[in-house]
C-alpha cells in the first residue's frame, strides 16, 4: 500500500510536466486565480484515494474476521479457508503488472476509478451464494415448538426424526501522510463490522428469528458474514466516483516549487532527469526499459543487504499471516470467547496498538536522527523483544473442555488417549445415537457431551427456547448419581481460571503488537538506504511482490492445515464428506498456532542479525573512509553539504532526507 499510494500521488502530478530537464519546472504561472483550481482538484485526489484506501483497508480487515463464519456457513475446513483468504492476493497479482505499465501512459485516476469498480462488483459478489443457497440448518436436538414440550431423546431417537421438508420451515489539512494513516484505520473499522454482523444470524431478514434456538455464544453459530461485504463493496463503488471527474494531469503551482520545506518532497515527487515520453519516443524507452530490466535485478539481487533483508521480512510476514488470519478462531476456541467479542477486541485493541507502534518507530527515527545502522538496529530489536512476549503466550492458554469420550472418559475420572477415544459408552449403549452429530449439551456434572442422545437422555423440556434434558443416564455415571441428572443446550463453560488467562493474553498481545510495529518504519527506511536512488521503484516492486506471493497467498494456506491437525470432532455434511471442525485440541491447536509464528519469527530475527552484520561491515567502514578523505579537504560547510548529500546517499548514516519521513 506504501508504495502504490506514493505512486499514484507521483504520476498525478508528473502527467502534466513538459519532458525537458529539471529546471523547466521553474515557470510562471499566469496569476494566483490559476492556482487554485490546481489546488482544489490535488485535495480531491488525495481525499478520494484516502477513501479508496480505506474501503480496500476495511473490506480486507473483514475478510480476516469472518474466517470462523465462513467455515461454519460452508461446512469447509480450516486449509479451505486459507485458501479462500490468500486468493484475495492472488487477485492483486492478476492486474498489477498490467496496471503498473499503463498506469503512466493513460488517464490514471480514471484507471483508478476503474479499480475501484471492479474491486467493489468483486466484493458484492462473495456476499452472492449466499442468496443462492439454502438456509444455514444448524443441528439441534429437537424440533421446535412454541409450547411446552416434551420427548425422549434417547429412546425415541430413531422415531423423532422429521422429514427434510418440516425441519426447513422450522428455520425460516489533507497531506501525503493522509493516505497511510486511512490505510491504517480501515482495518479497524472492518474488525468493528465484522464483530456487529458477527451478533446477527446468518439468516436474518429471511427467516423468523423467534425460531432460532441458538445464541451467538453457541458454537454453531454463523453470523451474517454476507451483510459486512455489501457494505464494503459499495464503499468501494462509491469511492469510484470522484476519479471519473478528475484532469488527467495537475500541473505543480510555483510556490510548491520555491517553499524549502518542500524542497525535499518535491525531489521525492519528481524524480531526476525523468522525461515523461512523447509519442515519438515511447517505443524507443520501453526497449530501453526491456533490456534494463534483468540487469537491474540481478544488481537488485546482488546486494547483501537488500536480499536478505527481503527474506527477513519475507519470513516474518508469513508469521504476521498467519497470526492475525487464525487469531479470531485462536481466541474462539482457546479462551471459548464468541466469535463477534474475537473481532471486537481485534478491532479496537490490537490495530490501535499496531498504528501507534509504526507512530512511534517514526517519530523515533525522526526525533534521534538515526541513520541506516540505527534503523537496522531498532528493526532488530523491536523483533527479539517482540518475539520474546509473544513466547510467553504458551504459558497462557486454557485447558481442554472436559467433553466425554473425547477429552475424558465417561466416568469423568482421566482424560482419554488418542485411541480410547470413543463416543460411544455402556451407559448410552441402548441409545440409537448418531456419532457423527455434534448437538452438544452440557450436563450438571459440567461435563460436555456431543449430544443428548449421548449423553443418554431420556425426556426433556422445553419452554420458549430453554430446553433441559432429564433422567441421563451418562451424566448420573460420572455424578456418581441416579435419577434425575439433567443438561442443557450448548458446551459447558472453560473452567474458572480461563477469563483471566484472556485478560492476560489481551494485554500480551496489545504489548507484543505495538513492540513489532515499531520496527515497521526503520525497515521501510532500511529498505529505501540500501539501494541505488535510480533503483527505488524497482526494488520496492519486488518487495511488495515477494511479500505477496511468497508470504500473503501460502501463509493462511499451511497455518490451516496445521491447525486442522488438531481437531478432534470433525463434523459431516449430507452428502457423508467430512466437513468443519466442531472441537479442537486446545493444548494442540496452542502450539501449532504460536510455535509456528514463534519459529517462523525466530528464522526472521537471524535474517535481520546477518542484514545488520553486513550492513557494518559493508557500510560502515566505508563511510568511515569517507569521512577521513573529507575531512582533508578544507571547503566550506555549505559547499561540502550540496555536493554529498546526493551522492553519497548511501555512506552517512545521519543523512535523512524528508522523503523518506512522509509515510
């Protein structure tokens, strides 16, 4: 996003500038009337990329928070769902070559506008099956009934089951640091959406909701994941409009040209020596481009520090991935939280944390003056220190919940091994029982079972949409009692100490959030010192396509298939296919999820140890000799400053240009 914003902010402007050297920027401009259409037209452009931003932002933080929904809406595993979430950088991939190319040559907000449609039909049309399939039916351990009722779930199991057909009608001052600060809150918003959408039933608007007996704390519940992508696409759409009015080109007013405290933004916006083509000339410079190209890489490539700096983040952004993509479902499962409180506390805890931790890294850096070795510390350190609170989450988790035949035993007395687990009991043995339902109940003994049947419930009853199990059998056996051992709807609650391991965890991972994103803006600087100027573009391309291919679309991908791992109730679709995951191992699904972040982050951290060892020797020693060979040359200060600060960009570590600090 950095990089395509500061782009599109750059050939706005550089459409209109005549293809002649530097000092032909240098014009009168008929009178100051003229400027302020100028300047009015540049306040749209940067207020409706902002809003572009920001709908691209918040559809993105949407798609991560309905992750849990859309597996429960689909019946479709974890792996499928990474799937689903890295296709959405497969899609970039698709336009950005051909976007990058024509951007410069044709009506670019125009090309925008047309972005920004097609991003917005693109988004409308996730939300599509969901008005062509059936309605979501969750499994339930009764038929539902406004009067008090009362059936027998074990004995009649076989004879209480109703045709398709009546189990359906049951469940009827605008600045170039405007755009990224957009970007930042956009993901906010979208976490907040989706933790709203996240309350209201899959179904709503289509069904009576007085029939639904479920709550959004229930583990079946699917949210209206659809509703949030309506809202985000037609954002999207509505960002669209301004471009369609905008000039093709704005040309710079002259006080932008003479102010000094723009001097150096101004040298950002319009590049050395670039002669924007004519007709005449295009062909002759894109071959120029085409032969340029693999030298340019191969130099790219060849430079130590760029190179392993792009594995280092490379390697850590498939950790980043990963986390915030399963994190929801992480809280959901480990801490048995609902899936809207996952997003909420996402969304109005952990993004803060990580927008004022890129704040803060800037306002270091600009405070201290520190130069390239500086930053590389600083990137380095906020990573160790990162990393290291982030470990001390494995001491955070809550254990198992005690579900019979599953993660203990009947009895209740000793958790089950791998191959003892069984749903099936001699206290449930007369019972015809599906094993393949999960309809978990939750009996006084506090102990879950996978369903009432199961669970060897004879009768119960149900008033509005309370319904308690009576006389099971399987909870009388673990309660060591006869008679009438009861249960009701839904899993059994973690044990007492689990709210407070979530508070600890919150206040870890806010801490841990805001230390790794103080080390976002030293690496961008990093990135920006350690190439030749006329290479910028180029290599931050390659940054941005790396991180997308080797770390946006594969990390969701093999984080849920590792997760899937640690499922231990899988449940099942119509057709006999294994669907979603109704119970995980918590103790497993804990590991997995942050001892893969942990060593994906430790592999990072020896990348960034190698990039600052390279950086000193390479780096430092020759501005050391530099600074000897300067200091033999008695000229002026004045002089001295014009005639290195260009060229010797990359020898003085204190050397900060202003282009640098606009993010």
């Amino acid at each position: 996003m950095d990089t395509s914003s500061k782009e599109n902010i750059q050939l706005f402007c550089k459409n209109s500038v005549q293809p002649v050297e530097r000092p032909s920027f240098k014009m009168e401009y008929p009178s100051s009337k003229g400027k302020q259409p100028r300047c009015s037209e540049l306040k749209v452009f940067l207020g409706a990329l902002s809003f572009v931003y920001f709908a691209k932002a918040l559809a993105e933080g949407y798609l991560k928070s309905t992750v849990t929904q859309i597996e429960r809406r689909f019946d479709i595993p974890s792996s499928l769902v990474g799937v689903i979430d890295g296709s959405f950088e497969i899609g970039n991939l698709l336009v950005i070559t051909f976007v990058s190319y024509f951007g410069a040559k044709l009506h670019r907000p125009r090309i925008i506008g047309a972005g920004c449609l097609i991003m917005g039909v693109g988004t409308l049309l996730i939300a599509v099956p969901q008005f062509f399939m059936e309605k979501y039916r969750y499994e339930k351990s009764s038929p539902f009934s406004n009067a008090t009722l009362s059936i027998s779930p074990c004995l009649l199991e076989s004879s209480s089951q109703l045709p398709i057909s009546v189990m359906e009608k049951s469940q009827t001052k605008i600045s170039d640091g405007c755009v990224q600060t957009v970007a930042i809150i956009g993901p906010i918003f979208g976490f907040l959406l989706g933790s709203l959408c996240a309350k209201l039933y899959v179904d709503i608007g289509f069904v009576n909701l007085e029939h639904i007996t479920i709550t959004p704390k229930d583990p079946q519940w699917v949210g209206a994941w659809w509703l949030g992508y309506l809202i985000a696409g037609s954002l999207s759409l509505l960002a669209a409009v301004p471009f369609w009015c905008l000039p093709k080109s704005l040309s710079r007013p002259q006080s932008a040209e003479d102010s000094n405290s723009s001097s150096e933004k101004s040298k950002f916006i319009i590049d050395d020596h670039i002669n924007y083509q004519t007709p005449h000339g295009e062909k002759a410079r894109v071959m120029e481009m085409a032969r340029d190209f693999l030298p340019s890489l191969k130099t790219l490539f060849g430079n130590p520090v760029y190179f392993l700096y792009l594995c280092a983040s490379t390697v850590q952004f498939n950790s980043l991935f990963g986390m915030v993509t399963y994190k929801p479902k992480y809280i959901e499962q480990q801490y048995g939280q609902s899936s809207s409180k996952a997003n909420f506390v996402i969304g109005l805890i952990n993004i803060p944390a990580v927008a004022l931790g890129i704040f803060s890294g800037g306002i270091v850096m600009k405070k201290f003056r520190i130069g390239v070795c500086g930053a590389a510390k600083l990137y380095l350190g906020s990573s160790v220190f990162g990393y290291l609170l982030f470990l001390s989450l494995l001491a955070l988790g809550c254990e198992n919940s005690d579900v019979a035949g599953l993660t203990i035993s009947y009895q209740g007395t000793k958790p089950v091994s791998y191959h003892e687990r069984a749903l099936f009991s001699d206290c449930n043995s007369r019972c015809k029982c599906s094993e393949t339902k999960w309809e978990p109940m939750c009996g006084e003994n506090g102990i879950t079972y996978a369903s009432a049947c199961l669970a060897g419930c004879q009768a119960s009853n149900r008033t509005g949409k309370n319904i308690i199990f009576y006389n099971c059998t399987c909870v009388g056996m673990a309660t060591f009692k006869s008679g009438n051992s009861s249960g009701v709807v839904g899993r059994c609650q973690k044990d007492n100490g689990c709210p407070r391991m979530f508070l600890y965890f919150l206040v870890i991972s806010v801490i841990t959030s805001y230390t790794l994103s103080l080390g976002g803006i030293p690496g961008y600087i990093l990135l920006l010192r350690c190439i030749e100027p006329q290479l910028k573009s180029f290599a931050l391309g390659i940054y941005t396509l790396a991180i997308r291919v080797l770390a946006g679309i594969p990390a969701p991908v093999y984080f849920g298939v590792l997760i899937d791992t640690s499922c231990l109730k899988w449940g099942f679709k119509r057709c006999g296919s294994r669907g979603s995951c109704r119970l995980y191992d918590s103790n497993a699904f804990r590991y997995i999820y942050l001892g893969l972040t942990m060593i994906l982050g430790i592999v990072s951290i020896f990348l960034s140890i190698a990039v600052l060892f390279i950086l000193k020797k390479n780096y430092v020693s020759k501005h050391r000799s530099f600074i000897t060979k300067r200091e033999r040359t008695m000229v002026s200060p004045r002089i001295r400053k014009e005639n290195c600060a260009p060229s010797d960009h990359l020898l003085q570590p204190n050397y900060w240009p202003g282009k640098e600090t606009r993010l």
